[in-house]
C-alpha cells in the first residue's frame, strides 16, 4: 500500500494515462500539490494536509507573511490562538480564498472573549476539481478531492492589569478529515475511503502587549509580540484496509511582532521555520515576511505585505510573493477586506489569485462603556481630592474600582486620600491636646 497520499494521486495519474477511451484531469491538484509544497516550505518530504497552511483569504492573507504578531481580529484562530482572549471586538467572518490552479477554501470562524477568556471556533473546507471524461471526451463524473477541518480555541489573558496587559496563552483543537474522490471502475475500483484520512492536531500560541514609542492615545498597546506551534498532531488513514499512520502534519513554529507608531500605521514582521517532528535531523527552509496596514480614513484601510524564504540551504534567501489589500468597514458593523497575492511558486499557472473576507462586528460585550464609566468616576474623584473632600474621593473610587478592579490609578488615589485625612486626623488630636 502507498503511504503517501500525493503519491497515490501520481499513480491515479499514471494508470489514467493508459486509458484512452476514460481519463481523469488531476491537472489542478497536480499544480497545486507542487506550488503548494514549495511555496509553504516543505517541500523537502511528504506531507499530508497542506491546507492547514493555506490562509483563509482576505486582510489574514495579505499581512499572513506576519500575521502571528497581529492577530487582531477572527483570523486569529489560524495564527496564534492566544489573542482571542485581547480581542477587541467580537466577530464572526466568512472567507472565500480561490488558491493555486483552481482549488479553493472556502471558511467562517467566529471568535469572542469575555473578561479574560477567550474562545472561538472555525469550520475550513478546502477542495480541488476532478473531472472524468469519457470515450467521447465529454464529462462523466465531477468530483472533488477535499479536506474539511474544524477547530475549537480557548485563551486566557493571566496576570493583567492597568499596567502589565498580562500574557495571553491559547490552544486550538484541530480535526480534519480527506475525503479522496472514487474514479469509476474501468480505472481504479471505489477505494476513496481507504485512501482517506483522519487527522488530529493542536495549536499553542503566546502574546505579549506593551506601549513602547506610542505617540497617540488609546487603551490597548501598540506592541505586540506573538510565538505561535502550529499543527502539532498525527494522521492516519488506510480505512477499511489497514489503519496506518499518514505523512506528517505540517508542524510549524512562528515568532513574530507588530508595532503601531501611530494610530494610522500598523507594521510587522515574522519568522517561521517549519518543523520535522518525526526526523529531527531533517532541514526544512525558514521562511520571513514583513507587513504594513495604513488607515487613510476611519473606514477604509489599505495593506501589503510580503514573503522569502531561506532556500535549500538556508543562506540562499529567495523572494517567494507580496500580497496587497484594502478593507473598509460599512454601517460600522461590516468589515470587507480584499486581497490581490503575486505569488512566484504559482506562476506556471496562474500567477496570482484573489481572495476575500467579510466579518460582522459585534460589539465588545460593554467593555468601552464600563471603561468610560471608570475613567469618568476616576475624573469626578480628583475634582473632589482636589477641594480637600478626600472621603468623598476614597467613596468615588471605590465605585470605579467596582467596575473594573484592576484600575490602578483609583488604588493609589484612595491609598494618598487616606493619607491625607490620616494627616487631617491627626492635627485635629494635636490641637484637642493643646486646647
């Protein structure tokens, strides 16, 4: 039995091409399987579920060559699991990415946090064309070689306060399943469920927030550092047959930074090195990228982003693609986000592919308001510090510290308010005593 499931597409073609009268076109997946092995970066050894590497499309896609470092919005989930816990809004999208030689992903996520947790799920579905022709050359029988994969993520932020935004650490919980088309029985007898596969992996990922050089005002941080491990986990296939194990996942880990120097300007950078978990020993080329996001307006956005890897020997540094975009957010609930990718492993055919995104924005579960509310009591209890009624200050922020208890600057008012009327205490004794 061939272990390989690419492999076992190269004998679908070969037996195909000695059927002149019937015949398969796996002309896309062929191209797909050996861009996509090149351009992600494992293209040293077999591997079994490539699509857990293709980007879901849209603003993910074009900043994806530095995406673990942003991971800002439902994308997250395919990046660094850990941010849904700092995501500011809660969101629910719909990609569409129409990839190499005519395959596709087609893919919704949803992903939210409340208080320090975050969660989110996603379902992919990613799937190439094959035709069947027969004597006469006209198509027989459609189908679709396909692998669908569904996620859970859960994240927690420990450790934050005013200062100190915490780390946030995040898991996601992959299964996938390859669901490998049947030919008819003049060229290969119905085995797609022995050539199918199970696959079942996990994602850690780590994000740290801090204001460094920040010369706007805003509540979140304008640095962000991200460490992803992505598909760590196992395949097998062979049912009805002999269960065995399949090629390996596409294991990769990631490190990566975004920084906002200004509110309009968002920049970034990655480093990835695919891993080889069942030969250790085993070279796979690095790959870098670098990303930037400019708001022109309150709505709309335009963003680039591109790619090189390290080559075979790892010095040998190559140009693999650049990706631009643009997004804009509608009704202040809808966000569309296009993506243009030139990418140089796809251009024997095509040469580039589009994809898109939109995602509907629902709300931050009130943490703005409770936010303007504790600023606006931390506010009304220094005007009060301020005319000497420290007790009516200390009353004030403790009301603020009831809505948020990490806010800091409330704590160290009503420690220097009971200062003061120690101290007024105090002299009050002094002057009892002297009278």
């Amino acid at each position: 039995m061939i272990k390989t499931p690419f492999a076992r597409i190269a004998l679908l073609l070969i037996i195909c091409s000695s059927f002149p009268a019937r015949a398969l076109d796996f002309s896309g997946s062929r191209s797909f399987i050996e861009a996509l092995s090149a351009s992600t970066g494992y293209a040293q050894r077999a591997m079994s579920f490539y699509s857990l590497t293709v980007p879901t499309g849209g603003r993910a896609e074009t900043l994806g060559s530095a995406y673990t470092g942003i991971s800002d919005d439902v994308s997250l989930l395919d990046a660094n699991p850990a941010a849904s816990s700092v995501l500011a809004q809660n969101e629910i999208g719909v990609f569409h990415n129409t990839w190499i030689a005519g395959t596709s992903m087609e893919t919704i996520a949803a992903a939210g946090r409340k208080g320090d947790m975050g969660f989110g799920g996603a379902l992919r579905f990613f799937y190439v064309p094959f035709d069947e022709y027969d004597a006469s050359g006209a198509r027989s029988a459609p189908s679709l070689y396909s692998e669908t994969t569904a996620l859970f993520n859960i994240s927690y932020n420990i450790l934050a306060g005013y200062y100190f935004k915490g780390i946030a650490i995040g898991t996601n919980v992959k299964a996938a399943w390859r669901s490998m088309p049947d030919a008819s029985g003049s060229v290969i007898s119905a085995q797609s469920l022995s050539r199918s596969a199970l696959a079942l992996a996990s994602d850690a990922g780590v994000m740290l927030r801090f204001n460094c050089g920040k010369f706007f005002g805003s509540r979140e941080p304008n640095l962000r550092i991200g460490v992803n491990f992505l598909n760590a986990g196992a395949a097998i296939t062979g049912f009805g047959e002999k269960i065995e194990f399949d090629d390996p996942l596409p294991t990769s880990a990631a490190f990566g930074v975004s920084y906002r120097p200004i509110k309009q300007l968002l920049a970034a950078a990655e480093f990835k090195q695919p891993l080889s978990l069942s030969d250790s020993g085993k070279y796979l080329p690095w790959s870098a990228g670098c990303a930037l996001e400019i708001d022109t307006t309150d709505f709309f956005s335009l963003q680039a982003g591109c790619r090189f890897d390290g080559g075979e020997s790892g010095t040998n540094v190559q140009f693999a693609g650049v990706g631009i975009g643009a997004g804009v957010t509608l009704f202040k609930r809808v966000r569309l986000d296009v993506n243009y990718t030139l990418d140089r492993f796809t251009s024997f055919r095509p040469v580039n592919h589009i994809s898109a995104g939109a995602k509907i924005l629902l709300g931050d579960g009130g943490r703005a308001k409770r936010q303007n509310e504790v600023e606006r009591l931390y506010g009304e209890g220094l005007k009060l510090f301020g005319n000497g009624d420290f007790a009516g200050a200390v009353a004030v922020w403790n009301e603020a510290l009831a809505v948020d208890r990490r806010f800091t600057p409330a704590k160290k008012g009503i420690a220097s308010a009971k200062k003061q009327l120690a101290l007024r205490q105090r002299i009050r004794d002094s002057q009892s005593i002297e009278n």
